[in-house]
C-alpha cells in the first residue's frame, strides 16, 4: 500500500493500488447485462469462446443456441474449432435482441467492448425504460 504526504491538517491515508490490467488485448472479458422489464442479470463473455472450444455444444445448449450446439455435434471437433471465434458474440447479439441492456460497471467498458466487437450495444440506464417497443 502507498501512502499519500502527510499534510498538517491530515494524517497519513492508505492509497489502494490501481487495478491490474487484463492480461491479453486489454478487452474486458466479460460484460454485465441487464434486462430492463425483469431486471434478470445475465454476463456476457466477450472475445474467444475458450468454453466453446473446449465443451462445445453443453455450453452452446445452456446458452440456448441450439442451432450451434447441433452444429458441434455433427462436425465435434472442426465444427467447435469453427465456432468458438464467434459463440460470444452471437450469445451478446440474442442478449440484445431479447431486450437485455449493457451495464457500466466500469467507466469506458461498455463503449471499448462496442469498439473492439465493430457493434452498437444498448445501455441500461438505470430506471425503468419504456418497454412497449419490446413487446
């Protein structure tokens, strides 16, 4: 722990040290979604599906990506190989597509994840939105 200098009219505080750094590209690996009607929590990983990779199609059929999951059963090992550079951002895309929102856990997470996936990701704002577009 640092200390900060010690002034006249106040003691000596510990300062916690930053945060590491990711390990990798420094994209975050994961991302926290919010559904504005229920408030369900879902996270969505960003970046290479190594869960793909390695247990292919339980993980695609617990996401409920049933289409990739037979994928993987009819071709095991090219067809996880295959897909696993795109389960996360195909499992963010359906998040979106169901009314889930981003949450900002972080300042400047959400909007690096946008940039490094090429795509526009709706925020939570915090309050209830108006869900008539939804249903």
């Amino acid at each position: 722990m640092r200390k900060t200098a010690p002034s006249a009219d106040m003691p000596s505080v510990p300062v916690p040290p930053a945060p590491a750094p990711m390990p990798g590209s420094g994209v975050p690996r994961e991302l926290l979604m919010r559904h504005p009607r229920t408030g369900e929590e879902r996270i969505a990983p960003v970046g290479y599906a190594w869960s793909v990779l390695l247990a292919g199609p339980f993980v695609l059929a617990r996401r409920g990506d049933w289409s990739m999951a037979l994928a993987c059963l009819l071709l095991p090992l090219l067809g996880q190989a295959l897909l696993a550079p795109q389960a996360n951002r195909r499992h963010l895309r359906r998040l979106v597509a169901r009314g889930y929102r981003a949450v900002s856990t972080v300042p400047g997470r959400v909007s690096h994840v946008e940039w490094a996936l090429g795509m526009q990701i709706p925020r939570y704002s915090g309050r209830r939105e108006d869900i008539s577009r939804f249903e």
